[in-house]
C-alpha cells in the first residue's frame, strides 16, 4: 500500500512539474516573439517577416498613432531606403506575461539605442504591453500598445 501511495506522488510531483515546464514555455516563447519581432521589424526594417509575428490583422497604438499593416509596411519601405541608416539594438525588462489557453498577453520596458558609426546618438525607452494568439504557426502578436517614456 505505501509503495501505491509513494508511485502516485511521484507521478503527481512529475505532472506538477510538466505542467509549469509548458507554462513557461509558452510566456518564454511570448517573450521572445516581442524580442524577435523587434529585432528583424524595427531594427532590420524587414517587412518579408511582418507575417512571422504578427496577425494579417494586427494593429500598434504607437503613441496616440494608430498603425495598420499598411501603415507599417510603409513605414519600413521608407526606412530601407535610407543608405546611412542606423543601427537600432533593442533590450526589454519583462514585466508580466499571462497565458490563458491559446490567449496572451505581456506587459514590458521596451529599451532602444540608436548607434550610428559606432556612437550612440539616442536612447529611446516605452512602456508597452501586447496581446498575442497561438496559431498553427506559433505565436503571434494581434495588438501592440506603446507609450514613450522620457528618460530622467
């Protein structure tokens, strides 16, 4: 009888720890969606990958802006065309990130510096929060809200 007992707390303890393996999972794997998208959109103005993150019908709040796919594309295509462009390198301090079934949602300290032949010449910080689907693909990204923070 305790050999029973002992083998089913064993198997609880194993499900236990399977079951908050794949929560974290899931919030690393939000996390890094905010990293990655930042990266290959925002620093390397790459719209071939705008549908690697984000949904056909995603949306930013950027500051009081409201941006579309098509305003985004946009926005890189202008970017790109810019020979002496920067380098932007991005940095973010999770705050929350909340998974309810195939819903999500983080809540971050978005960080950039702006480099330009090896000085900086900026430094630019939000506070800003994002929803996120999983798809048959993964994660993505339906909403973004970014606010500018001034730096002190």
């Amino acid at each position: 009888m305790k050999s029973i007992r002992l083998t089913l707390c064993l198997i609880l303890i194993q499900f236990a720890a399977f079951a908050q393996n794949s929560v974290s999972s899931d919030e690393k794997a939000v996390q890094d969606l905010i990293q990655n998208s930042f990266d290959a959109i925002f620093s390397e103005f790459d719209a071939n990958q705008l549908g690697d993150f984000y949904t056909s019908d995603f949306i930013l709040l950027e500051h009081g802006e409201l941006w579309d796919m098509e305003f985004i594309r946009g926005y890189l295509s202008r970017a790109k065309q810019n020979q002496n462009r920067p380098t932007r390198t991005n940095r973010f301090e999770f705050i929350q990130t909340v998974i309810e079934g195939n819903r999500a949602w983080v809540a971050y300290h978005n960080y950039a510096t702006i480099t330009q032949n090896g000085q900086v010449v900026r430094e630019l910080y939000w506070l800003e929060s994002a929803t996120a689907i999983r798809t048959d693909k993964g994660w993505r990204l339906d909403m973004l809200h970014s606010t500018r923070v001034d730096k002190k």
